[in-house]
C-alpha cells in the first residue's frame, strides 16, 4: 500500500441538519430561515425545491446508519438542528428533538461511528432572523443558552464538538453578497455578524470548558486559499485583503485569539467597524479550541483590478459559467486559466488543501486537525445496471487524501477525513440538483443506491489507507 494513514485516523462522511432531515413540521420542530426562505422565495432554488423532505433522514435514520456501517465508516458529522431542539429559538426545549438524536448518536455509537458534531449549520430559528438575527446581540445568548441544552443533553454521548460551519461563507452570503437569508447586502451588517459568530464562537468554548466534561469542542471553517491572480505588486495586495476579510477574519480570532489588525484597519477605514468591548476581545483572547475543523472546495485567485461589485454563484451546472465574487476598488476573484474544473465551475486543487493545513498547523502547532468537508458536486443519474459509476469523485478524494497523508507525514496533526457527503442531499441554492454523495437518493422513492466511490471508500476504510 502506497498510503498507510497512522493508526485510529477517522474515516467519514459529512451531512447537515437541514440538507438531508426533512420531516421539518414533525415532532414540534419550527421552522429555521432557511425553510421560510424556500417558501419565500422559491425563484432563487433550482426546481423550487424545498427542505420539507430532503431525503427523509428524520424516518430513515437507522438505515442510514446501518449503511454507514456497511460502509466501514469510524466517524460520521452531522449538526444538530435548533429549530428541532429550541423551535422558537428562546423558549421551551421541545424534548420529542432531544429523544431523536439521543436515538441517533445511540445507534452511531453502537455501530462504532463516532459522531462528530455542529451545533450551528445556517438553520436559525425563524422567530429570531425575524427578530434581526446575527445582528441582534439577543440571538449570542439565545445561542448560548442552545448550546447548553446541547451540551447537558447529549454531553455523554458526543464528544466532538463543533461551534459553527463555516461563519465565514454564512456572513458573506447572507450579507454581502445577498445569496442566503437574510438576503442582504450591507457591509456594515456583515462585519458585525462576522464580529458577533466569533464572538459567540468563543464564548460557547469557554462555556463548554466550563462545564468540564471530557469532550473536545472546535469549529468548522473554510479557510479557501487566495493566490494572487498575478504576480504583480497589485494583485498580491489584493490577495492579502481578500485573505484578510474572508479568512483570517474568522481564523485569527478561533485559532490566535485575536481579529487581524489589517481588516480592523480596512473596516475602521470605512467606519463600519462595530464597537469591539474589552469583554469581548477578553473572550476572544482566551478562546482555546481543542481542534479546527477544515472545509475545502476550491481555491480563489485574487486581481486587483475590480471596477464593480458583483456576485454570482455558478448555480446552473454548466462549467463555462463563472462564479462572481467582486467588491469595487477592493479585490475580484479571477478564475485560473489553467485550472481543472467542477461542472460548478469550483476549481479541483489538491494542493490548495495542502496550504490551509500548513496554515492550521503554523498558528497552532500539534493543534488537531479535522478535514470536516471536501468532495465534488456533479449532475447525476442511475446507469442502466442500477448504479452510479463516479470515478471522478474517487479521484478527487484520491488527490485529497493523498495531500492529507503528506501533511501527516510532514508532522500536521490531521485525525480524520469527512466526505461531503453522505448521500446526495439539498444542496442550498441548488436543490437537488447537484448531487454529492457516496449514496446515490432515488428522488422518487428515497431509495439509497451505494455509488462506486462509496465501495471504494469501504476499502480505504477497511485497510487505513490506499
Ligand atoms: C457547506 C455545505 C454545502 C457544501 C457544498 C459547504 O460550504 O458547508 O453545507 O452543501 O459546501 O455546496
């Protein structure tokens, strides 16, 4: 075997409350954002889908989890959806959604899955977005209290932690960009909301610690890398403020306890810095994560020739249309002339996850690493035999985990890969449309078909290694 992963490394997949539960008016649940969203404006959603069904993993469960088994998972991530615990958000916890992930961490722990799991994944309690959501300080104790009940439920149970996925793609889709609820775009709002998530992000640690179980508590992030589209002084400028704004925004404060002095500057600059309390910056300072969670997709490439704003995302599947990502006068995402890509026009770069792993690795040596996400998106059908022949998903984790298995050989302290995803799930934006699983879900019956990837990742699995 040319790969041999060190003894006990984590072999998963990843899911989301929201993208794969359903049943979203059972059982006392509320609805989140993102369902008044769908109903809202289902223009935005490829096929007006919705989350009411998704794949019916609220009632499927079980055999989920027997698959996953069959499947030589040790590690599944999953998140916890509020609206399920807390349904308005602040009042009584609805213990019909306590009584269903106790079953479920129950059968993946039986089965030998160690659950892995996020507190947040963009599902907010409606009563709360409608009530100003991240902007109002009121959803940072409504939050906390959540996480609490968490804790105190399922603390026996989980013993990894996440607090959020990905602040950083949620803040700029919901308030820059104006793609996600709350649909905004108003740079003030996003910096603080980005303030307020690692804020609230250091606060739940140090509340967790608190408690004093045996647990490990970290956070999700994507820490996509920004090259510069150029080697001009121009273009390297702009890279460092993109860098600056949609990662190290949200990585410094998790993992070196402090905002980047650039960014503070840049948004001082433009007096949309929010009030930073002493009390905060304290909270921030003592954050002491006990592992980083890493998503990675893709890589941008930053140029600094941006003369307007603009936002798109690639939500048609057809590779020639680019993603937008430009703010005027400051940096434009340029896509890589030479890159391979995604029918999402995402760019598939290995060694990109090579240098946010250095990165994680830099600011907090020996720090345990997670990679909570990473696949390929594509349209996909049944082949005439009944499955699904995704060769080029087993290449791409193939390519990743390779990174993977140099980092650890180069001293990283990666503990475990999670595939996103699971099954094919309800892909935000896309619908259902673009499909990410290792199990194929059969719209119309909600039957799970194993891909080829998925008999391959048993494999690796089974020999720890390739
Ligand atoms: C999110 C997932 C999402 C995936 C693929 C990540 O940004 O955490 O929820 O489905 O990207 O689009």
């Amino acid at each position: 075997m040319e790969f041999q992963f060190p003894q006990g490394f984590v072999w998963g997949s990843a899911t989301a409350a929201l993208q794969i539960e359903g049943a979203t008016r059972e059982d006392g649940r509320g609805d989140s954002q993102w369902d008044v969203f769908c109903r809202e404006h289902p223009e935005r959603i490829w096929q007006q889908a919705t989350p009411d069904l998704a794949c019916d993993h609220y009632h499927r469960w079980a055999g989920d989890v027997a698959l996953m088994k069959a499947l030589g998972h040790t590690g599944y991530r999953l998140s916890i959806a509020w609206p399920r615990i807390i349904p308005d958000g602040t009042g009584a916890v609805n213990e019909a959604g306590v009584a269903f992930y106790r079953r479920l961490f129950a059968a993946l722990i039986e089965a030998g899955i160690e659950p892995n799991v996020t507190l947040y994944h963009w599902d907010l309690p409606q009563p709360l977005a409608r009530a100003g959501g991240w902007e109002n300080p009121a959803t940072m104790d409504a939050f906390l209290r959540y996480a609490r009940v968490c804790f105190e439920a399922f603390g026996d149970q989980v013993k990894l932690w996440a607090t959020f996925n990905e602040p950083s793609w949620s803040t700029l889709n919901g308030y820059v960009t104006a793609l996600h609820p709350p649909l905004k775009h108003d740079y003030r709002a996003a910096v603080q909301v980005a303030y307020t998530l690692m804020v609230t992000h250091a606060r739940t640690v140090a509340l967790f610690h608190g408690l004093g179980g045996d647990g490990k508590i970290g956070i999700v992030q994507n820490m996509c890398p920004v090259y510069p589209a150029t080697d001009s002084p121009r273009d390297a400028e702009a890279a460092r403020i993109a860098d600056a704004v949609y990662n190290r925004w949200f990585i410094d404060p998790a993992l070196l306890g402090r905002f980047p002095e650039d960014a503070v500057e840049l948004y001082r600059r433009n007096h949309i810095l929010p009030e930073m309390r002493r009390e905060d910056l304290d909270m921030v300072a003592a954050d002491s994560v006990d592992f980083i969670g890493v998503n990675y997709y893709f890589p941008h490439y930053a140029s600094a020739d941006a003369t307007e704003t603009l936002f798109g995302l690639n939500t048609s599947g057809n590779r020639d249309e680019d993603c937008h990502f430009s703010i005027k006068g400051l940096f434009k995402f340029v896509r890589n002339p030479k890159g391979r890509y995604t029918d999402w026009a995402w760019e598939i770069y290995p060694p990109g996850l090579r240098d946010l792993l250095a990165r994680a690795h830099r600011y907090r040596p020996g720090l345990p690493i997670y990679v909570t996400e990473n696949g390929i998106g594509a349209q996909e059908t049944l082949d005439a035999d009944g499955t699904v022949d995704d060769q080029y998903r087993i290449d791409f984790v193939r390519e990743h985990l390779e990174v993977i298995h140099g980092a650890i050989a180069d001293g990283m302290n990666v503990r475990g890969y999670y595939m996103w995803a699971l099954m094919d799930n309800f892909s935000w934006l896309n619908g259902y449309k673009k499909r990410y699983g290792f199990l194929f879900i059969d719209r119309e019956t909600m039957r799970r078909v194993p891909k080829k990837s998925a008999f391959w990742y048993r494999e690796v699995a089974r020999r720890n290694g390739f």
